[in-house]
C-alpha cells in the first residue's frame, strides 16, 4: 500500500475526525469553532484532529482573522473523494441500524 494511502486511512480511522469530514464533506467552508461546537471538542482536540486531515491532504485550512476555517481538499483524486465518500456513507448506514 503506498504511504499517501496509509495516511489517509490512518487519519480516517478516528470517529472524531470522520464526524469532522463527514460535516466539511458537503463542500462549505466552515470555522474550526463551528466543528468544537457540533462535535463538542475543545480548541486544542479540534486543532489536533484538523492537522492530521490536512497533513494526509484531505482538507485545507484557511485563516480569517482569529479563526481558521476548513473545507475538504477540491484537488483530490476521484479515488480517493470515492474512498471518503463510501467510509461516511456506510458510518451513516451503520448509525441507522443502531438506532
């Protein structure tokens, strides 16, 4: 497995992370406040989790004053969008089936 690969799926493999993309995977940009607040993380969690998915390549950050806002990476490789895509999709489907 190439080392990109690995990466990716390492960072995909924490719920907190999932949950972060599966909220910046609609294609918006959104605050790092705004992703503590709905996955009820502190700023230093939420900063940690956000550096793992932007070293693997799946987001991009950009700074606005005190904030730094996030959005998934738009250069991505139609394999890889494929990959996330069907990781959040069957969390969704698993969650279902346990409620």
């Amino acid at each position: 497995m190439n080392e990109h690969m690995q990466e990716i799926l390492n960072a995909l493999c924490d719920s907190t992370r999932r949950a972060a993309l599966a909220i910046l995977w609609d294609g918006g940009e959104h605050c790092v406040c705004e992703l503590m607040d709905r996955l009820n993380a502190s700023q230093s969690r939420m900063s940690r989790h956000m550096k793992v998915l932007r070293e693997a390549g799946l987001v991009v950050d950009r700074r606005d004053a005190q904030w730094v806002r996030y959005r998934r990476n738009p250069d991505l490789p139609r394999e890889i969008m494929a990959v996330i895509s069907a990781v959040l999709t069957a969390e969704k489907i698993l969650e279902r089936e346990m409620t």
